[in-house]
C-alpha cells in the first residue's frame, strides 16, 4: 500500500515543481495512513507431498509452486500409521533432485524403510502404495507388500522398484519364528502376495491398477515383482530349515513318523494288531538318526546277552559302505555269542514281546520237538521275527545291491528300518563279509550321526559259526537255503 501509494505520489508531486524533500516529505505523510493490501491466503500446501516423515524436512521450505519440479526421489521413510490408514493411500512423494535426502534414514519406531532410489531419472514422482489389507494394529508391516511405483514424467512409464528393508524383514521374521508357526508366518508374511500379487493380470500392477498399456517396463515390473517375492521365499526356507534343525530331529520326525504308522498299521496289515499306546522313544535318545533307521527295540534283553547261537541281526547305516576284508570282522557278534542261556533268554523275549502275538515259540528242550520242522507260527508276510521279536511291516523304504530296507514297528509302536540281506546263493566269504557291518556299527554304537544297531540276527548256522570262530574256513559252496541277515 504505501509503496505503491508513494509510487504514484512521488512523480506527481515533482511533476508539478516540488522539490525532492518537500515531495519526500509530502508522500510519506499521504501514504503512511494508506493500510496495507490484503494478500489471498496462500494456496495450501501439497499436503500429499509432505505427509510422510521423511518429506517434512524437505517440504516446509519448498515454495508448493516448485513442487511440481522435483525430481530424484531417495530412500523414504513410511511412517507405518500413515502408511495405513485409509484404502490404497496412494500419496506422491515429491523430492527434491538437488536437496537429497539422506540415504538411509534410521528406522523410527514403526517407521518402514523403503527405497525410492531412481539414480539414473529425473522430474519423476514417486507414488508409494501401501496394501489396503493390513492392519498395523494387528499384524507387523508387511514389507514385501510394499511396493512402489516411479512413473517418469517424461516418458510416462512406471517402473516398480523393489522394496529394500531386508533387515527388517529379518527382524521379523525373527520374531515370528520365535513362535515356531511357520506356516502361520508364511501366511502372514506373504497373505498379500498370495492374494494380489500371484493373480496379478498383465496389465494391472499388485493392487489391481491399471498400468499403462504402453508401459514398456511391464516385464521389470514382473522381474522386480519375482524378485522381491523369491527372496522372501529363500529367506522362509531357510528359516524353516534353521528352525528344524534347532530342534531335536529325533523327536521331531519319529513323533511325526510314529503318530501315523500306528494308524497305518491297524487300517493296512490284517496281522495281528499292535496296540499303540504309547510312544517309546525315551529308551533310544543315542538314536540319532534323521532317516528314520534303526531295527529293533531290545531295550528288555541287553544285546551282549542276546542269543546269538542262532541267528544275529544287524542295522543298517544308510549309504554306509564297510570295505575292509579283515578276518577279525564279526568280533561283536562272536562276543556276544558267549551267551550261556540264550534260550532261556529267547524264551524271554517271546514272552515279554508280544504275549498276544502269534509268535512261534522256542522249541523246548526235549528232541523230539527239536527235530519237528519249524512251523512259523506267525505271517511272514505281515512280519519280521528278529531274535524272537516281531516287527510287522510298514512298507519298503528302499533296496541296495544287497540288501532291502523296510519300516517296521514294534508293538511298543517304535518306528524301525530293518535291513534284510537276503544269504540265499551268497558265497559264504562274501555274506561273512556283510558281518564287517554289523562289527562296525556295534563299534559305532552311540557315535553322533551314525545308525545305531538296536539288534542284528544271521540266520545261517555256518555263516554264524564262521563268525564266532573268527575266521572264514568255509570258502566254497553257496548258501542254499533261505537265510538271512536282519
Ligand atoms: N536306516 C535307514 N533308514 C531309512 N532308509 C534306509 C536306512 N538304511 C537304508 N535305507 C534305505 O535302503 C536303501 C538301501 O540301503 P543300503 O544302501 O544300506 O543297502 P545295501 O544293500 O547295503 O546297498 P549296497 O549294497 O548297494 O551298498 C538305502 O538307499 C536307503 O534308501
């Protein structure tokens, strides 16, 4: 007012022959009086560029009318409630090419990290969409689902770029496998991507927006996509498998294993049915092994003591390949082959297994017993008999170029591989041979990472009496009944 005011008054005063001071003098007095104009109230603020933390700084001494020329977007920090309010709160974030943010700014408090970074454009925009589905009250910030779109202005393109909050992912993660839902994390990790962005259409981005049909970044758009999803499926198999390995293994898949081979046993085998009380896995903590190997319970008759006069019984070590050609192979069986009263012990085991059970009995003592043919008293097709001791059949778990594996189960519902190598038309010093094995696991017994032998039996009488004689006499001839090493 009073410039404008003095302006006009100043020329005209001299106009008219004044002075400079009388007209100085004049004017000032004429316009001092004059009110200053009232200006229209400032255009508000683009409350949309400057909602975000990070923006703020940036935003309160930017002129709104230069706003339009921002230009390289840096790292941004979401403040999460802002973030997630409303439905699709898209908000441009403008940023200032020549005042740079810093490039990483702290995460504060429930703040969310994203990176913006578009270091070869300029004069874009930078649009961060947050996922209408989450609930930051009740779910932790769900950073794959975070994406953000770039559209340059000058070629009208978009171009996602990958949400960059690795660590915090960790972080949650973390926390969430601490409650050991995996499946539940997985639910919660990626709900979003399994509900947007796996029926993501060509054509629409992860919320459904339409991309431009002439985008010509669709295909990084896609890669950007299956690569921030990819990681995030890396990052839950590893956790899954840290976590499994964090726990007992033992416990963990013979729970898994014995829970349903009771309910397979009874509903598949038409042999006597075991009664799974209960799960006796106390007994066996040196059973380490993850493949669910091992043969026999004989936790009620001490292995030295076993009866070995007549057959032995051997567990196998998956893969486990014994080479050595030592004549002292077998000094565990012939140890243990000292047992005087191994029928008396047998007869124990056949009693105290499974009274129940159809098992055949130890003959008695009285020859005329003795010389009757054994009559199996017990199906062979449902059963294994290993020193006395029934295991019914589960399924064959595998074959090797001697041998066949298969799950059994104790009728203490204990979940078994057995190992049956079939002597039938073997050469005695190579099925001698397959004895190294059972010599070694005796030796390894309650070794980590090694197959522990619960029980072993060999059929074969003379194969057995080569094996406590320590020595291979027998180098000829073939075995030619159906005998066995269990
Ligand atoms: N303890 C076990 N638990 C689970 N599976 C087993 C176990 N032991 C063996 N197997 C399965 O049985 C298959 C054959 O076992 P293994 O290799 O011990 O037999 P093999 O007759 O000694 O073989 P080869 O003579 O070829 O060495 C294995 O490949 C594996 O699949």
């Amino acid at each position: 007012g009073y410039k404008d005011c003095f302006s006009r008054c100043y020329p005209d005063c001299r106009a008219k022959g004044n002075g400079k001071a009388f007209c100085n003098y004049t004017c000032f007095f004429e316009c001092i009086s004059v009110p200053a104009p009232v200006f229209p109230p400032a255009p508000p603020q683009a409350e949309s560029s400057c909602s975000f933390e990070c923006a703020k700084s940036s935003c309160a001494h930017l002129d709104p009318g230069t706003m339009q020329n921002f230009s390289r977007a840096s790292r941004v920090l979401v403040n999460q409630g802002e973030a997630s309010k409303g439905s699709i709160s898209t908000t441009s974030v403008a940023v200032n090419n020549d005042k740079k943010l810093p490039q990483k700014i702290a995460n504060r408090g429930a703040g969310r990290l994203v990176n913006v970074g578009l270091d070869q454009r300029k004069d874009s925009v930078v649009e961060i969409r947050t996922n209408p589905q989450e609930d930051s009250s009740l779910t932790p910030p769900s950073i794959i689902g975070t994406v953000i779109n770039v559209r340059d202005n000058n070629t009208g393109s978009f171009e996602r770029q990958q949400v960059e909050a690795g660590m915090q992912v960790e972080e949650k993660k973390e926390s969430l496998a601490v409650s050991s839902s995996l499946d539940d994390l997985k639910n919660n990790q990626f709900s979003s991507s399994d509900n947007s962005n796996l029926t993501f259409q060509k054509g629409q981005d992860q919320f459904g927006n339409r991309v431009p049909a002439n985008d010509q970044d669709s295909k990084q758009h896609d890669l950007a996509k299956i690569r921030i999803y990819g990681t995030g499926e890396a990052h839950m198999t590893q956790k899954r498998d840290e976590l499994r390995n964090h726990q007992s293994m033992d416990q963990f898949v013979r729970s898994a294993v014995v829970g349903s081979a009771c309910a397979t046993t009874m509903s598949v085998h038409s042999g006597p049915p075991y009664q799974c009380t209960n799960v006796a896995l106390a007994g066996h903590s040196g059973f380490s092994t993850q493949m669910s190997s091992a043969v026999e319970n004989m936790s009620d008759v001490p292995a030295h003591s076993l009866p070995l006069g007549q057959e032995s019984v051997v567990k196998e070590a998956d893969g486990q390949q014994h080479q050595q050609q030592s004549l002292q192979m077998c000094e565990g069986i012939r140890e243990n082959m000292v047992s005087s009263n191994a029928s008396h012990l047998k007869s124990q085991v056949l009693s105290a297994n499974n009274p129940s059970a159809n098992v055949d009995v130890e003959p008695s003592q009285s020859s005329k017993v003795e010389k009757a043919p054994r009559k199996k008293k017990y199906d062979p097709d449902v059963f294994f008999k290993v020193n006395g001791k029934l295991y019914q059949k589960l399924g064959k778990i595998g074959s090797g170029g001697s041998s066949e594996v298969h799950k059994v189960i104790t009728s203490d519902c204990t979940i078994y591989a057995l190992k049956k190598i079939k002597l039938k038309g073997r050469d005695y010093p190579t099925a001698y041979g397959f004895c190294q094995e059972i010599e070694y696991l005796n030796k390894l017994k309650g070794k980590g990472n090694i197959i522990q032998l619960i029980d072993h039996e060999v059929t074969d009488k003379t194969l057995l009496q080569e094996v406590i004689n320590g020595s291979m006499t027998v180098k000829d001839g073939r075995i030619k009944d159906d005998q066995y090493i269990h």
